[in-house]
C-alpha cells in the first residue's frame, strides 16, 4: 500500500477562517476596511511596535519600504543574492541597483562582516533577509547601518514569529530592530492570509506614507468617507499604488495571528525532533540556530554530504512519497538578472551558489506527526547507497 504524500508545507486552516471570511462577506465591506485595521492593530500589539500597516504582499512591502528611505536611479542597495528573487526585484522597481554580498558559511543569512566592503557614496540601504525565518545578525547590521548613517530594511518575508535576544530581552522580529520591517503571509509561510503582507516601524511618517501609496496616493480612505457626515472629496498629492490588502485576507489573517504562537511552538518542536535524528547521518550538515536567535522555522534545510547528488536525493525522497525543494536560490544566477547593469556583485558569492547547490529543504508544517518525521529521516538515510553508487558512476 503506498503512503501517504507529505508536502513540503501545508497551511493550518478550518472552520474558524472560514467562519471569519462568511461574517465579512455577509457584512457588504470585503476591500480595505474595518478588519485591515484590526489586523494591522493586532498584529503590532503582537511584534511590539507602534506602527502596522498591511498591503497586497511583501513584495509591494519592500517596494514602499525603499521607496520611503529615498532609493531611487542610480542608488545601490546592499543585499544577497540567496534570497526569493523579489528582494532585488523591489530594488530594481525603484530605479535602484541590487548590491549583492555573500552569506555566512555557517547559515543561510547575510554575512555582515562583508556589509561595509559594499558600502560606496551612492549606497541608500542596507536590505538584509531572515532567511528561512532564521533571525540574521539584526544587531551588528543595525550598528553598521548607523555608524553610515544608512537605513536598515529587514526582508522578514519568512520570520512571523521569530525572536532576536535584544537587551537582555526575547524580541519578535518586527518591532522593529532596523528602520522597517517587511512581511509575508503568502501560503509558504507560518502564517496566511492567502497572499499579502504589512509593514512595521516606529517611524509615524513612513507609516503615513505607505497609507498613502498603498492607495493610489488618495487623500482620504474609503473608511473615512463612508464614515462622515459631510460630503468629502478625496484629491491625489502623488504618484500611488494599488497596494491594499482586502478584509477577507484581513479577517483571515486575525484568525492565523490568534494561532502563530502554537504554530511556532509546533514548529520547534518538530526541528528539534529533526536535529535529534538526522545527527546520525554522516557529514550531513543541519541549520544552526545562533544563541541569540529563536526561530520560527519557517523551513528546515540541510546540507547534503559531498558524495550526494541534490537532484538525485530529491528524486529519491519523492519517490517514497516525499516532497522537498533545492536551496535557496540565487538571484544573480537567474536570466533577468544577466545584464550586469541591473546589479552589482562584491566577492564571487561561493557560499552563497554551494547553497543552492548543496541544500534541501525538508518537509515542516504544524499538522506534521512525529512519525512523519521518522519516516523522512528513515528515507534520507535510505538516500545514501543510491546517492553514493550515482556519484561513482559520474566519477
């Protein structure tokens, strides 16, 4: 009898975002409205900041959050290439140029000893990713970022939930530590509202602003007309987007906050779970997660033994019913990325390409059993004969 499939990521929905979509759509006010405002209210009482304000997706996010820092022609932006392509992309929408540097040897994220060697005259921001919902080195970054007097996006696409021991005290990424904070709840991710994404700061402008743009640049929201007594007339002082976030996502996204702790807990507890039994594999490398950093884990990634194949170890896993994606990618290696005017590269991103190359993301969602668990490390160690007969074939 064959097993069941196990997906590399599954959504934790049911009745109760069901029942929240039904009270909105039943309520006649399903675009931006009344439950964005609660969401973004909740959601900033939940990461610890004073300011949330919620958009289509977190690509739109890191547009409006180096939009507001003042990239534009010509400007260079410090960041990786080991990261969803959209991280350069939203650069690149603002007329600015990807400046990418290596990871760290040891993880997945920026290397910030490499950030300052970037750092020219026409440098505006530093973006740097939590990749895999792995907090980065958020404190030495910042500290680079202000002794240039730069400003410190962080792509927090995969870190709902995540923590930074900051002071003395666990943090959620979002508070936030650098300038703004940008998020995803695309389906991939610990939470989700289907698609869409929020920004946080402290910065009461730039939160104005992306309420701003993220409505074509209208002078008063729909909420605020619909709410008034008088007749108003909404005016554009400049350029926007439709950027926004509707209530049924939103009403979702309440429900999926209200469930994030257990998730993450859920999560941890099956990473733990996977440190404990992939241990036994030979030269098999597992995330490390820094002392001062707790993971949501969004995604658990490993790096395979040398004598490995990645595809062939994908393949393998997938015919014993198990799915699982390669590394991360690596922007500077994709076709819209072969002009080099689009980009520049400091150093020749080693760590960053072997990566890619010699990464699997295993399968790690919340409705994962222990015996899931076994069964994949049952089938990596299964892994190993083919993996080796293949590579001494080639050799």
């Amino acid at each position: 009898m064959s097993q069941t499939q196990i997906p590399v990521a599954k959504p934790v929905l049911d009745e109760q975002e069901v029942e929240a979509v039904r009270r909105v759509i039943l309520s006649g006010w399903v675009t931006q409205g009344p439950e964005v405002a609660a969401f973004e209210k909740e959601f900033a009482e939940f990461v610890g900041t004073d300011h949330a304000c919620a958009v289509s997706n977190c690509t739109t996010a890191l547009h409006l959050a180096l939009k507001v820092v003042g990239v534009g022609a010509g400007d260079e932006v410090v960041t990786v290439s080991h990261s969803f392509i959209a991280t350069a992309n939203a650069i690149r929408y603002c007329g600015g140029v990807p400046v990418f540097i290596d990871i760290e040897r040891d993880g997945f994220n920026i290397d910030s000893e490499l950030i300052e060697v970037a750092i020219t005259p026409r440098t505006k921001a530093i973006l740097c990713v939590h990749q895999l919902g792995m907090p980065c080195d958020l404190r030495r970054i910042v500290e680079i970022g202000q002794r240039h007097a730069i400003p410190v996006i962080e792509d927090a696409a995969c870190a709902s939930g995540s923590e930074i021991l900051w002071d003395g005290q666990w943090e959620k990424i979002g508070k936030p530590h650098g300038d703004i904070a940008c998020f995803s709840f695309h389906p991939r991710k610990v939470v989700t509202t289907g698609d869409g994404g929020m920004l946080t700061t402290a910065n009461p402008e730039y939160d104005r602003k992306f309420r701003l743009w993220r409505q074509h640049g209208m002078s008063v929201t729909d909420a605020v007309r619909h709410g008034s007594k008088q007749v108003i007339y909404e005016n554009y002082p400049e350029l926007g987007y439709n950027y926004r976030m509707t209530d049924m996502q939103a009403a979702v996204g309440r429900e999926q906050l209200k469930r994030l702790p257990a998730l993450v807990a859920r999560r941890r507890q099956l990473a733990a779970l996977y440190a404990k039994h992939l241990g036994s594999i030979p030269a098999m490398s597992l995330p490390v997660e820094p002392v001062w950093a707790r993971s949501n884990w969004q995604s658990y990634c490993v790096r395979l033994p040398p004598e490995w194949d990645q595809r062939d170890t994908m393949q393998a896993l997938l015919d014993k019913g198990i799915s699982t994606r390669r590394g991360v990618m690596n922007i500077h290696l994709e076709d819209a990325y072969t002009d080099t005017r689009s980009h520049r590269v400091v150093g020749n991103l080693q760590e960053s390409v072997a990566a890619q190359e010699r990464t699997v993301i295993l399968p790690l969602f919340a409705q994962m059993t222990d015996n899931d668990v076994s069964r994949i490390v049952d089938a990596l160690r299964d892994c190993a004969p083919i993996c080796n007969l293949a590579a001494a074939q080639v050799g």
